[in-house]
C-alpha cells in the first residue's frame, strides 16, 4: 500500500489502515523520543500522544515534503511540549555567560559505536539534550530553537556549546581508558 493510500484510509477511519501507519513510523519516532525524554516510560507517553496528534491532524498534511518527515515534526514538537510543561528549561544560561571554546577532537570518535554517542546524549542534561538534538541531529536553527522553547538564540547557541562541551568530555574519558 502506497503512502497517498494509506493516508486517504487513515482519514477514512480504517482501523486497519492506522495500525499500519502507526507500525511503519512508530519505531523510528521512539528513538527520536528516546533521544528527548528521560526514560522509556516518557518516551512511550510522548510517542502515544503525538500519533494521537497525527491522527487528529492528518488531513493538514499537505504532501510537501516527506510523510516521515511530517511526522517526525509533529513528535519532536510533543516531545518538547512535555519537556516545557515539566518546567525543564528554567536553567538555561545566556551565550554570554560562557566564556569557552571547544576545540573539535573528532580522532576520539573514530572506534565509537552509534549507541554509544546516542547513550550519552541521552545522560546530558536536559536543557543540553533538547538544544543538541534539536540543532545537531534534527538540523533545526538556533532560530527556530529560540522560537520553540520560547529562550532567546544566544541561550540555544549556549546550550549547544556546553553539550559539545559535555560530550567532549565523556569522549576524553573513554579515550583515557582506552590508552590505560
């Protein structure tokens, strides 16, 4: 069944026809709520209630762009909507209050496995995590990030130092053991 098909079935109500809509995309769209919450158990209640928002949205879908991509929106846009309503953005500093550079060691990341790196995103803080994923792994601006968590875009750009920062870090420490 074609994407176009199983939209217009969605929309028609067929149950059958959002089982499969949801199986196609929900494992995708539970790693990135992984990557946002805290644990499992949020990420699965983020999940649920943005394939909740899809089906009530479907007919805006406008068929620009990927149907994936449409998707994959609307979670990141749930996944923040609980972040916001858990309060997890009052401790995010301005630009201007850090007064470091990070200097890019990419030689530390060559023998790292991808879950690894996914592992400690998800150990960062979470004014870090949201601002890393949102800029580095989603590809939004520091501007659309501003507008989203309602913080200003030097607050972003901070916050994305500082999780470089952060996994720099953790990188540096691995890299350590690794030569011990």
């Amino acid at each position: 069944m074609d994407e176009q098909t199983l939209i217009q079935d969605c929309l028609n109500g067929n149950s059958i026809a959002q089982r499969k809509l949801f199986e196609k995309f929900a494992p995708k769209m539970m790693s990135v709520c992984l990557r946002y919450m805290k644990d499992s158990q949020e990420a699965e209640d983020v999940l649920q209630d943005g394939f909740v928002k899809i089906f009530q949205s479907l007919s805006a879908y406008e068929k620009i762009g990927s149907l994936e991509g449409w998707i994959r929106r609307i979670i990141v846009n749930t996944a923040l909507d609980q972040l916001r309503k858990n309060n997890k953005f009052g401790y995010m500093d301005d630009v201007d209050e850090v007064g470091y550079k990070i200097e890019n060691n990419s030689y530390i990341v060559e023998n790292l496995a991808a879950q690894d790196l996914m592992n400690m995103i998800s150990q960062m803080p979470d004014g870090y995590k949201v601002v890393f994923n949102m800029f580095a792994i989603e590809g939004y601006s520091h501007k659309e990030i501003a507008e989203q968590l309602g913080i200003s875009e030097n607050t972003s750009k901070s916050q994305y130092l500082r999780a470089r920062d952060y996994l720099k870090k953790q990188l540096e420490k691995i890299e350590i053991e690794r030569e011990r």
